[in-house]
C-alpha cells in the first residue's frame, strides 16, 4: 500500500463527538492520516502526566543500579542518572512536529530521509519498540509471578499467567488508542506516583555513600550509555502523542511540560536504584530491591512494578502500530497491534523461559544507541532548520512532491545516518559488540555522540535543500 492509499483508505474526518472523535474507550479510528483542525483537542499538560506515567517504570531503578555496578558511586551514579533525564527536553520539543503536521513521528521523519530511505529506520524504530515492550512485559510479569509465588503458586504455570496478565492490561489500552492511553498514563500516574516516593523514602535512608568511586572513564561512558538509551528510544514518537494537540499550542510550554514529566519520573527511579545497588546485590533486581523493603510493602512493591512495565509497555505498543502503519502495512492502527502484541507475546516468553534477562537487557541498551542515536541526530537537526515548518501534504505523496528527492532517498541523511551509525559502531563497546576504536580510546564508549556526529554530516549536507516550507 502506498503513502497515497494510506490517506485516501483513511476514515472520513469528524468533528469532536463524531464517529472520528478521539475519545476514551473508544477504538480511535484515526492512524498515520492528518488529525483534521475540528478534531484536535488536549494542552501542553497533558504530555506532562503522558511522559511522567510512562517513565514510572522499574527499568529506570535497573538503570541506577547498573551505574554503581560498573564501580560509580551512589553520588556519581545520581550524576549520570540526571545527565540522563535532562535529555528529556529534546524528546518533549521533537514532538512539536506533530502539532505542526497532525501526523506521527515517523511520517514526519521522510522529510529527513525520504520515503523510501525512511524505511529502514522505520523497521528497525519498530524492532526497538517492540524490543521496549518485551523489556517492560518481562519486568512486569517477573513481578506478578513473584506476588503469586508468595501466594504459594510457582513454576512454569505462573510464569505463563503473570505473563498473559501483563500483556492482556497492555493490549487493551494501546488497542483502544490515543484518548484512552493518555488517560490511563495520567490516572495510573497518581497511584504509581505515590508508591514509587514511599520506595524511594524506604531505599534512601540505607544508602552507602561511601561505597565505589573507583569508575574508570569507560564505566562513565557506559553509564551514560545506558542512561540516554532509554531517552533515546522515545525519539520517534514524540509526535505520536502530539498530532491531536492545537495548531496554536507553543513550543515552549509544549517542550517544558513534556520534559519535566520524564525527567522527575525516571530521575526519581534511577536514583532509587542507585541507592539500592549500594546495599544489595541487586542481579535479579525486582527480587534483591524487594528484600530491602519492610514486608507490609513487598506485594505493593510488586504491584508497583507491574503497574509500571505497563504504563510504560502501552506507550511503545501504540506506537509500533503507527510504526506498522508507515512501513506499508494495509491495515487500520486497530488491527496492525494485533501484530506487535503477537511478536511481543512471543520474544516475552523466549526473555522468560530461555535468555539471561539481565545480560539481554544489558545488550539490547548498549546496541541501541548505535542506531537511534544517529537517527535523533538527524532527525532532531532537520527539526531545526526547517523551523518545523514542513508541507505536510507532502509528507503522504509517494511518486512526487517536496520530500521524494532522489527516487524516493534524501542522500544528506542517508548518507549522515549511516556516518553516525558507523562512528557509533566503532566507538560501542557492548557485550556482544566492542568497536575497534574502543581499545584505542582507552576503553570508552563514545556511541552516544554518534548523534553529533550525524548532526554535523547532516547540517553539511542539507544546507541547500533543507529549508522551512513556505
């Protein structure tokens, strides 16, 4: 299916209150097609309560506690957690594109790559979203298991039963769409809220200060790896969340809201699992942070880190269907989750029954940063210097029009994607990737400047192409 057919196969636009209307409990019907102006709704403060529930995830106090495991200590890890956090403004402020275009993140991107060198990326945002997915469903059913395994049920059965609850919670929100996700990120958002701060009053208190301090600059660097790589991973699909949103909403509140949200959510996690890290042997996570806890607050940890694998897992769900969508899929958002909660189910119970959870997550972040790391350079840089003003009709044509350059290939970011991601690759140091500059460097994991690196090749390239649509 072409680009074209993808809006013309589109449902006839209404407005609010009409058979299109973006409401809670409702399958929205719209997918990867122009929010018409009659039909957007919602502020700034919304993307608050979206980016700070969907970051009330345990990954984040996994994070933490990797930072004093590669020898950082607690201070030092809060650092980098911080440094992490912060980047948060770039994810917030990219979403203005969908203010400005009504349509996600990865339609917004061909204006970068064109649409056809947009497709790659689009496949392997898709693979990195369901991968999110995974990591958050596993984390989540873990958790379950662990609540029935104090219940006296353990094994094989309540392993598949924690992992089918988990998944059921997470489908049925991301398959009703928009409305219905951002008002279960804000409402999930005040209970998890509440029970992350008494974790984090319960943690602090036991927290070693004292303990490593003896990081090298290439455990830095891999802290900072894991740290942006969460971030990151949001880069595609800011707008996502932003399309329904006024034409007249401002950058600035737009940016502030979304990035304070993210930033006191994962801050506030990360530096409860550093604290953590510092008292226990924090290998299996859910279960070494658990025994720190008094035992009234043990079952609501374990809900706590359900409810926060699948505020998080909805999110990255929703998003893989518009993914889906903008790779060719011939099928309305509805029905293309079916797809991404097949594969989630699937790569779930092989994180579950047949890897080592922890060294796969560990992976999965580290070679993560090769690819998106470029991509957000790109992409974030051909943001700036259109002014974010693109011709968003465009942005659907395939055949013509402003953003099919050559046979469907913008060379300036092909050619600085694939800059970055080679500069990532030589300078990554993961444990089923080492660079060769690694060595050289001292043993530093430079991956994360890929995006610069893609960034500058990228304002180079497009200085003469790349400009604002009028």
């Amino acid at each position: 299916m072409t680009t074209n057919e993808a809006v013309t196969q589109a449902p006839p636009s209404g407005g609010r209150g009409g058979s299109d209307a973006d409401e809670v409990f409702q399958v929205e019907q719209h997918g990867i097609d122009p929010i018409p102006d009659e039909e957007r709704h919602g502020g700034p403060r919304d993307l608050f309560w979206l980016w700070f529930g969907s970051n009330l995830t345990f990954t984040y106090v996994i994070n933490g506690a990797l930072a004093v495991s590669f020898g950082l200590s607690f201070w030092q890890a809060v650092l980098a957690v911080v440094a992490g956090g912060l980047t948060f403004a770039a994810i917030s402020a990219a979403g203005f594109s969908g203010v400005r275009t009504g349509t996600a993140t990865l339609v917004i991107s061909r204006a970068a790559f064109g649409p056809r060198g947009n497709w790659p990326a689009g496949l392997l945002n898709w693979i990195v979203s369901i991968g999110y997915t995974i990591v958050n469903t596993v984390v989540g059913a873990l958790a379950l298991q662990a609540c029935c395994a104090s219940l006296g049920w353990d094994g094989a059965g309540a392993k598949v039963f924690a992992l089918a609850v988990t998944l059921v919670l997470t489908f049925a929100v991301a398959l009703w769409g928009h409305a219905t996700v951002q008002w279960a990120e804000r409402w999930m958002a005040y209970v998890l809220a509440l029970g992350f701060a008494v974790l984090l009053v319960l943690l602090l208190p036991g927290t070693d200060t004292s303990a490593g301090g003896d990081a090298d600059a290439a455990a830095w660097s891999f802290a900072f790896v894991v740290m942006l790589a969460g971030p990151i991973s949001y880069v595609p699909m800011p707008a996502d969340y932003t399309r329904y949103l006024p034409r007249t909403t401002k950058l600035g509140p737009l940016t502030l809201n979304g990035a304070l949200g993210g930033f006191v959510s994962s801050v506030a996690l990360g530096v409860a699992g550093a604290a953590a890290a510092t008292q226990a042997d924090l290998t299996d996570a859910v279960a070494g942070t658990q025994d720190l806890l008094p035992s009234w607050f043990q079952p609501l940890f374990l809900a706590l880190v359900l409810g926060g694998s699948v505020t998080n897992s909805i999110i990255t769900l929703y998003s893989s269907s518009l993914n889906l969508q903008v790779l060719g899929i011939p099928w309305g958002r509805s029905k293309a989750i079916v797809i991404s909660a097949a594969v989630t189910a699937v790569g779930s119970l092989a994180a579950l029954f047949l890897v080592d959870f922890t060294e796969s997550l560990l992976s999965f972040l580290s070679l993560l940063v090769i690819v998106f790391a470029p991509w957000a350079g790109v992409f974030l840089t051909d943001m700036v210097m259109r002014r974010c003003q693109y011709d968003a009709p465009a942005l659907h044509v395939s055949g013509s029009g402003s953003y099919w350059y050559r046979a469907g290939f913008h060379p300036a970011g092909v050619v600085a994607l694939l800059a970055g991601m080679v500069f990532a690759a030589l300078t990554c140091d993961s444990t089923l990737w080492t660079g060769p500059l690694v060595a050289p460097l001292g043993g530093l994991d430079l991956s994360a400047a890929g995006a610069l690196v893609a960034a500058a090749v990228y304002r180079l390239l497009g200085r003469r192409d790349v400009r604002p649509a009028v």
